[in-house]
C-alpha cells in the first residue's frame, strides 16, 4: 500500500535498499509517516522556511518536513547506502530536497541555505549533542536558525530543559535556556523505532530568542557554570574558588549563598555573578 505522500512505505524502501541498521552510525529509524508528520508539525510553520535535516536515513522525518510544507530541506547524511532512497523523495518534491553525503560535524550549511531556517533532526545521540552545543554557542546572537527540533534520549530532553533543584539541571540546561525557550514537545517509546533502543526518547523544540535572556559575557558565564558544575556537590565558595580571588564577596552581592550548591542557582543569579566577575577582573 502506498504511503500518504505516494511514495513508498519506509519498510519497503529499506527493504528495497538493503538498509540494514548500523549501530555504528546510532541508526534507529522511524517508519511511521504519522508519526513523522506529527514531529515535522512539531517544528512550527515550516512553509516559507528552508529546514536544514541532519541524518535523515531512509527519509522519514524528511517525507514529514516536505508534506508539512518546508520551502526546502538540505538532508546532511553520513550513510552513502541512504542516497537512492532519498533521491527518490527528491525526484517526488522537485527542487526541494536537496542532500549532501557527509558527516553533519564537518559540512558547511550556511550556503546551503536561505533564512529563515528551521533545524530538525532524529541524530545519534552523540553528534546531537555535540551539535545542540555547536548551535548553542555561535559568534553572534541570534544565530542563523530560528528553531530546532531535535530527538534525544529522554534523560538528555531533561537536562535541556531542567529547572534549579532538579537533579538534571546543569551546563546543558543553562546554555540551552539561556539564548532559548526550550521544552520537550513528545515522549517516545523505544518501540516507536527501527530496531528499538534501549531507552525512551524524547523529541525538545528549542526556539532561539531575540537576545540572550539576561546579559552576560558568554565566556565568562561559561567559566563560572562550568566550575560551579564540575563539583556540583560541593559550596560555591569552594567550587568557584579558581574563578576569583574574592568569589566570597561576589556571590554575596549576587544574593547567592557562599554555602549554596551550584543546582540550585538560577540562570539569573548566574548572570548576575558573571557580570560580577566580569567587571572585578577588569
Ligand atoms: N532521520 C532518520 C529517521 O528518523 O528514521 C534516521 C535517524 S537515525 C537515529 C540517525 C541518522 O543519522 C542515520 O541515518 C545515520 O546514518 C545518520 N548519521 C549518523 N552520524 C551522522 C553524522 N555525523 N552526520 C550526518 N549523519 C549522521
């Protein structure tokens, strides 16, 4: 039976195409249309806006971009086996698919593409990461995307969007929730994928907003979140020692506790200290 868009169903194409799942590459496939149509909507209003695709596979998150109406979607993919699967979408949706064989870590999109841009991605879950950080923390805000949409293991979608006194609150969560709204839009089952993982999944849409939530020098913020972090289990003035010499006295006129522990800092009071810091180094 042909799929809604006409084109084939996933379990055929993969048939078809020997798609044998490499673990190598974390490929967990999902063959269900409706539910990649559901995580495409998920993505917001994608007509008028080009989507930048990582790992598309054998195509079923990028047949729901295109039926949800994407100008265009550049798939990067690192699995050359995936290309004749996803030429035949792109011979079903002329002119607005187009696919580069590569590692998405590697490949320069920017020329790729025309704004405004939405991201979206089913990823293994390390390159997910890496890249959630690399879109995170670019040279200029706000970046060149508007928003992403992108499938992790569910205990990550929780570190991105933790709040202070969770025990997932964190660097990710501080990066992510500083320059972005972030929530986690859909919980999967490991059934929901091809073959099944070992964990739930979790789909987070993050959109970029206009200017970082409150200012702060990136670097500094970083250096000091990251400190904090690193010996979560211990006091700030403890952990914080290396960052200044009177940490004591800037995390008392930030209203932090010198005896509080890095989890249960707010974004803004970690703001705050960078900006303390930021102006007694210089
Ligand atoms: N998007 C498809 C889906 O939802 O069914 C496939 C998802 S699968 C979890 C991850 C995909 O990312 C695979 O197709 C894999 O080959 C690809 N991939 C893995 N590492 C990559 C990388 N560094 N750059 C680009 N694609 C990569």
């Amino acid at each position: 039976m042909a799929a809604i868009d006409g084109l084939p169903p996933l379990r055929e194409v993969i048939r078809d195409h020997e798609l044998v799942a490499k673990k190598s590459l974390g490929q967990n496939f999902l063959l269900d249309l409706n539910l990649t149509a559901k995580i495409a909507r998920s993505a917001g209003d994608l007509t008028g806006h080009d989507v930048l695709e990582v790992g598309p596979g054998p195509g079923g998150l990028t047949r729901g971009l295109l039926a949800e109406g994407a100008r265009k979607v550049l798939a990067v993919e690192k699995d050359a086996r995936c290309l004749p699967a996803l030429a035949e979408i792109a011979a079903h949706y002329p002119g607005r698919l187009e696919v580069i064989n590569g590692d998405a870590l590697e490949v320069d999109v920017r020329a790729h593409l025309t704004p405004p841009i939405r991201i979206a991605a089913n990823l293994p879950y390390n390159v997910g990461t890496e890249l959630l950080v690399r879109w995170l923390t670019p040279k200029e805000w706000p970046p060149f995307w508007e928003s992403l949409t992108l499938m992790f293991q569910k205990e990550v979608a929780e570190r991105i969007v933790a709040k202070p006194g969770s025990n997932h609150y964190g660097r990710l969560a501080l990066l992510a929730q500083w320059r972005c709204e972030a929530k986690i839009v859909m919980i999967l089952p490991p059934e929901a994928f091809t073959p099944a993982p070992k964990v739930h999944s979790a789909v987070v849409h993050l959109r970029a907003l206009p200017e970082p939530r409150f200012p702060a020098d990136p670097k500094v913020l970083e250096r000091v979140v990251a400190a904090g972090f690193n010996q979560r289990r211990k006091m700030l003035r403890a952990s914080l020692k290396g960052i200044h010499p009177q940490i004591e006295s800037l995390l008392e006129e930030a209203a932090i506790a010198p005896t509080e522990r890095a989890e249960r800092v707010s974004l803004e009071q970690f703001c705050h200290l960078a900006r303390l810091v930021a102006a007694a180094r210089s």
